[in-house]
C-alpha cells in the first residue's frame, strides 16, 4: 500500500506522489471546516461589537482571502512542492505589479480608512466633489453613492479620503444653508428683510424657524446684497428647499415692486478732435 501512496506521478514539471497529492486535498478539507468556524465567531464578534455593516464586510473579506492564501501555501508544502521557486518568482512579480497598481492599493487603504475611522458610514449623505450623494456600500476599492436623481456611481476609495467630503448625517442633526439675493438700491431694506424672513420660513422643510436670519451683506455694484440664512432636516433635498424658497422672494418682490436689477456699467465715449487739414502751398 505505501509503495502505490509513493508511486510518483508527473504534473508538469512537478513531481509528486498519490500521497502528496491526498495531503494536499486533505489539507484543504480540514481548513475548509476551520474557516467555517472562524468566520462563524468572526461574524458574531463583530456585530456584538457593534461595527458597521461595511466594516465588517470588509473585516470577514480581508480574513477570508489572507486564510484562502496561507490554506494553499501550507497545503502545498504538505504536498512536498518547493515554495522557493515560487516565493523568488512572487517577489518579482508583486514589484511589477504594485508599481502598476498604485491606484489602486491607494484605493483599498482607502477603504479601510474610511471604515474603520468612521468618517463615512452607509447610509450617510455627503457632499463630494460638489454633488449631493448618499452612501449605499462601501467596498474594498469603491464606494457605491446614490444621487438626488437616484443614479447609481462607483466613487473610488482614494478620492473620497483624499478631499474634503462634508458629511451631513454625522454631527449636527439639522444643516444651515442659505438663498443669496440682491435689490435695487433705493429699496426699504426693512421690507426686504421681512420678505426674506417670511419666504424662508414658510417653506415646509425648514426647521428652527426663530433661528432663521438675514444678513444685509454689501453695497454691490449695481444691488443691495442680502443672504437669508435657515435650518433644514433633510440636505439631500437642499436644492429642491432652495428653490422654492426663490420662488417665494422672486413672488413677493414683484407684489411690494421691489426690483432685482440687473449689473450695470457706465461706458464714457472720448471722441478724439478731427486732426487739422494741413495749410494749402
């Protein structure tokens, strides 16, 4: 029996006996039994531990490819298959390969920054690069946001951490924002603050209504400019809440007469004096 476990079988240019190749797979069925029970407790630590849903995604698919790793490299040298070719081979390899996947390693890192930092969780809303999103996974290289208008973008992980993102849900539950508007000078500024105050809060969103104010911010070129100031509950909405409280100013200027004007410019003409005609003779 031991010399048919021993009668070697050529794979390639590999070498190997029917025992080797039983270790190898013996190996392999016993480490499946371990990793089942590993991401068992894993999993279960996790949640009691409260971390969040994509951190421990991220957790439970780190673990499992480190273990998937170190499960083929035991159960080859079980196999009595010589690693060192291997390793000089890998090391070069990964210099070749890390050198073109810069990015995205900066990516991965990323993401675990992201994640264990708690900067941007799931469900969160952010604004990034100027757009309004919401977070709906974060994965190991990317992190998956939905907009206003309910498209779905890939945003990598190294973008997010390397500007500054303003997170909406974490902190203060309600946001301030703000309308900018400008009148005709010669306008009872008294009235305009009024109307703003009144447009702003009789929007259904606004919140912390007696919070709500105006600033009387310069003399402009050619306007009085104002910014009315306001809370709101919900800034993935803050341009749609924006907007109707411009239709509202926009409405009650034109009931009191109160005019937005447009920019002017003096423009002075200097015409030159006609050159004298020169003397006859």
């Amino acid at each position: 029996m031991k010399e048919f476990l021993d009668t070697p079988i050529d794979i390639g240019s590999f070498e190997l006996s029917l025992y080797s190749i039983l270790m190898f797979f013996s190996v392999i069925a016993v480490a499946q039994g371990v990793i089942w029970a590993l991401r068992y407790v894993l999993r279960k630590f996790l949640r009691n531990a409260n971390f969040e849903e994509g951190t421990r995604f991220m957790v439970m698919r780190l673990v499992r490819t480190v273990v998937y790793f170190l499960v083929v490299v035991v159960a080859l040298d079980t196999a009595g298959i010589d690693l060192t070719v291997f390793w000089a081979s890998s090391a070069a390899l990964l210099v070749g390969v890390g050198i073109g996947l810069q990015n995205f390693f900066n990516d991965v890192v990323s993401g675990f920054v992201l994640l264990f930092e708690g900067g941007v969780r799931v469900g969160d809303e952010l604004e990034v690069d100027g757009m309004m999103v919401r977070v709906e996974r974060i994965d190991l290289r990317s992190t998956r946001v939905i907009t206003r208008f309910g498209n779905l973008i890939v945003i990598p992980n190294g973008l997010i951490s390397g500007q500054t993102v303003r997170n909406f849900t974490q902190g203060e539950s309600a946001t301030l924002i703000s309308v900018d508007v400008g009148v005709a000078y010669g306008t009872d500024v008294q009235r305009v603050k009024t109307i703003l105050l009144e447009s702003a809060n009789a929007e259904g969103e606004v919140i912390r209504r007696d919070q709500t104010a105006v600033l009387f911010n310069d003399f402009g070129d050619s306007a009085l400019r104002f910014t009315v100031y306001f809370w709101i509950e919900k800034p993935f909405k803050r341009k749609l809440i924006a907007s109707n409280i411009r239709f509202r100013i926009e409405e009650a200027f034109r009931t009191n007469g109160i005019k937005i004007p447009f920019p002017q410019r003096e423009v002075h003409v200097h015409q030159a004096e006609a050159p004298a005609a020169p003397s006859a003779g």
